[in-house]
C-alpha cells in the first residue's frame, strides 16, 4: 500500500512538472507582444519654399494661385509628384516661404500657417516614409531680392556688378541662415514625433538649391532673351553662391542628423538662357509674366506676383528632380548629389 501511494505522488509530483513546463511555454506565447500591421497607404510628403511648391511649374492647385491672397503657387508638376517611392504624394511647400514657416511657429504666410503642423495630421492619416524639405533660400540670403538686385545692375551700365558686394556678404547671410534652418528641422522631427513616429520610421532629407542661371548665355541677346544678368554675377551665382549655400545646407544636414541631397548642380546645361532662342531644352524659367494673375489673385496680383515664376524649374525640371530624389531614397544613402548623366538625365550620384 504504502509503495502504491508513493507511486501516486511521484506520478502528482511529474504531472504537476508536466503541467508547470507546459505553461511555461503557452503563457509567454499567450502574453507576447503582438505586433499590429501598419495597412495605410505609404506617403512621400515636401516641405518648404517656391523651389520645391512647383512655383513656375504651372498647374497649380486651386486656391493657390492668388485666390484670397494665397499664391502659394503648389503645382501638379512639383518634384515630390514626380517620385515613385510612396502611393501617395503631399506638397505642403508655399511660394516664398521661410524656415519659421516651415516649423511649428505660429506664423502665416499667404494666409498658411505651420507646414510641420499640417503635417502632423498627414502622419497620422497615412505611413509616411520619406519627408523632402528645402528651405533657407528665404531667410537671410533672400535669394529672390538679390536676383533683383543684379537686375537692376544689368540695367545700370555705369554701376558695379552685384557680385562685388555679394562676395562679402554671402558667406555671412549664410551663418545667420543655418540656424533658422536647423530649428525648422527639428521642428519636423517633432511633428513626426507627435504624430507617433520613432527617427527611424522615415526618410528626413534635406535638399539645397539648383542654380537658375549661367554665364553661358548668348553674349549680347541673353537680356533681351529673358535674363538680363551680368555674365560676370550669373557666373559667380552658379560656381560660387548657389554651391556656397548647398554646403552651408550640407552643414545643417549634418548636425542634425538627417539626410542630404544636393541639387546645385541639378539643372547645369539646362538654366534659363542656356538654350540662346531656343528654350525648349530649358529646366529653368527666364524672366516670366503672367498678365493673366489678375483673373484669380485680383488688384493683388499686380507687381511682383505677376512675375514671381520667374527663374525657378519649371515642369521639365521637376520631372528631373522628382527622378533624382527617387533614386537616392532607394539606394538608402545618407548623401548624394543630382548631376547629369551619359543618358543626359539627371541621376542620384554619392
């Protein structure tokens, strides 16, 4: 009896083993973290000032072409539509926009407000994957003053070429723009943040600027052609100015962590003027005017609005671009630089 009862609790002690080592190996399974998968639509979303809004791209989405002072100017042809890399695009850039209107500060621009708070709200609705800023120009080396500027040098022969007080000053306008930028930066990494997105959830890519010009114009019609430059300043706008500001860029890219794609050289051989009479092989703008910006944006549109299309890409240089950024966001690298290539395209070259 007793050996009988013995063996009753050797066999309670095993089941009970048995028991405790199976639950063991259900209860972790039973409790492990499930992991829910993300079913929304990819996005692919840009950020920042006329260069990347579509400004000289045409087609630009109702409401943004001077109707109750929004021109904004956000094309159908803009670079970020241009991309294959997400199923769907968002242009939040705005014509003439600066780094705070790219942050979280509260301030409108064309009657806009925060582009890192509006998307925030496209976060949450969609996966994005990839997010394009290009901002700075704006800020202090107020690109689209300057260009004035050197204008109005052109039309005054007894005056000295723009480029003369530009070499100076440049380098500093550039020190005081990078940190506007860096804050703008982060405030996109912020809206990424509070939308529920860890840095490495996403693509942050800063882009610098192609330049819109060159000195190889034709010599005596290039004004006349539509961009009466000095040779002299467009040649130091496109080897010195533009690269000066895509390094400063670079430099901000850098200290904060996100990637960088370089487009200073983005449109060479192909900037306004470069084609003589001919401008048809042209991904830049000359001087343009539309005499028919009243129809949407009224008396407002008379004065700088009726010319703001000038000298950015225009839908041919987008396309280029919009190509260039797809290939470098799927070689995964963390810099690269749009050139031209063999094929006479633009390519993502590291």
């Amino acid at each position: 009896m007793r050996s009988v009862r013995k063996r009753v609790r050797i066999f309670g002690v095993a089941l009970g083993a048995l028991l405790v080592g199976g639950l063991a190996v259900v209860v972790p399974a039973a409790n492990a973290e499930q992991t829910v998968a993300d079913d929304r639509q990819t996005a692919i979303v840009s950020l920042g000032d006329s260069a990347i809004s579509g400004e000289g791209a045409g087609d630009y989405e109702p409401g943004t072409n001077g109707e109750n002072g929004n021109w904004c100017h956000r094309s159908a042809n803009a670079l970020v539509h241009r991309t294959a890399v997400a199923d769907r695009t968002f242009n939040l850039a705005c014509s003439g926009a600066d780094s705070a209107n790219v942050s979280l500060a509260d301030t409108t621009h064309y009657t806009e407000g925060s582009q890192a708070r509006r998307l925030i709200d496209i976060a949450r609705e969609f996966r994005v994957t990839n997010v394009l800023v290009q901002v700075g120009a704006n800020d202090d080396p107020a690109f689209a003053d300057t260009m004035v500027d050197c204008i109005l040098a052109w039309f005054n022969p007894f005056g000295s070429d723009c480029r003369k007080d530009l070499a100076d000053e440049w380098p500093q306008r550039l020190t005081a723009m990078a940190p506007k930028v860096e804050v703008a930066i982060a405030d996109v990494k912020s809206a990424m943040s509070q939308a529920g997105y860890a840095d490495g959830d996403y693509n942050l890519v800063l882009t610098s600027y192609a330049s819109p010009l060159t000195e190889q114009m034709d010599e005596i019609l290039h004004g006349p052609q539509g961009c009466p430059f000095r040779l002299d300043d467009a040649e130091f706008g496109r080897t010195v100015a533009v690269p000066q500001l895509s390094e400063a860029l670079r430099g901000v890219a850098t200290r904060t962590g996100v990637k960088f794609l370089d487009f200073s050289r983005g449109t060479e051989g192909h900037e306004a003027c470069s084609g003589g009479g001919d401008s048809s092989t042209e991904w830049q703008n000359r001087v343009t005017v539309d005499p028919w910006a009243w129809v949407t944006g009224g008396l407002d549109a008379i004065g700088m609005h009726m010319a703001q299309q000038s000298f950015h890409p225009n839908a041919r240089g987008h396309a280029q671009l919009g190509t260039c950024v797809t290939e470098f966001v799927n070689t995964g690298a963390d810099s690269a630089a749009c050139v031209i290539g063999a094929d006479g395209n633009l390519h993502a070259v590291q």
